[in-house]
C-alpha cells in the first residue's frame, strides 16, 4: 500500500440493518481473509456469492504478514515484498469495486499488515462479523502448528467457514 494510503475502502450501496422478519436471520456482516492464495481466492468467491444471497455486507480484510526474517534471506529483496503486497492490494480494490456494483452489496475492503489471525479477529470485533470465511492452509507445517483457519475455528467466537 502506497504512503498516505487509506487501509480502509467503502464501495456498493450503503445500507441500513434490515429489521428482523421470521426467515430472515442470517448473517448480517460476512468477513472474508483474502492473503493472495488459490484458497483464499475462493474463499472470497464463496463470501461474495453468500452476502449476495443473504443481502450482507461484505467485509475483505487483506493481512500482509511480512516475517521478520526476511531480511536474514540472502536474496530476500525487501522493496519487492512490498511492491507485491502493493500491487495484490490494488488489484483487490479493482475486485472489491466491480463486485459491489456488479451485486449490489456493499463491500469494504481493509488492508493491514502484522499477523494474520490477530488482526483478522480485530477486524471480527471491529464490524461485529457475523461469519468468517478463510481459505484452508495450503502449508504442510501447519498440520502441526495450526493455521490461522485453525485458531479462528478454535477461538470460537464466531462462525468459521472454512473453504478448500
């Protein structure tokens, strides 16, 4: 993300809570975990598709975890981790705009940087999300530590979908 770069967006209509009507109690804030993978992309899909249906909101959170060990890689350039995160940030905006406008919904787009679980759960509260979508892990070392999907499911306080 560019300097002086919002690291929140707003695009689609803007709406209010709909009243509560019998059948009607689904979800109201879906928050989707988007980092840029084959999973996470269908995550979004998945989140995108429900809050259409549902008539939600559409939360995207983007988490840049940039570890500290980076610059300890011989090779490791930082400028281009940062170009990356940059250049999948602006390709979510263009996403999150032709979706809102394409469905209907509104959709907010947040970009942050740090550990990914941590500031997805601050996001969660943040919005009162409703549900969360993430992709599953397509790490092996994950089996044994646990994926952010994982401590999500295991905090437990929300729903979490997760998608393959």
């Amino acid at each position: 993300m560019g300097v002086g770069a919002p690291d929140r967006e707003e695009y689609g209509p803007r709406t209010r809570p709909l009243p509560f009507e019998r059948g009607t109690d689904g979800p109201r804030v879906i928050m989707v975990g988007i980092d840029g993978t084959r999973t996470s992309e269908r995550a979004g899909s998945y989140a995108a598709g429900l809050a259409r249906r549902q008539g939600a909101a559409l939360v995207v959170v983007f988490v840049s975890s940039t570890s500290g060990l980076t610059a300890l890689v011989p090779g490791m350039d930082a400028g281009a981790v940062q170009r990356t995160h940059d250049e999948l940030a602006d390709e979510l905006r263009r996403e999150c705009r032709r979706g809102a406008e394409q469905w209907g919904i509104p959709v907010t787009l947040l970009v942050r940087r740090g550990d990914a679980y941590g500031e997805l759960c601050a996001a969660a509260d943040e919005f009162q999300a409703d549900m969360l979508v993430v992709g599953a892990s397509e790490q092996a070392g994950h089996r044994l530590v646990g994926s952010v999907a994982t401590r999500l499911v295991r905090a437990g306080r929300w729903p979490v979908v997760v998608v393959p």
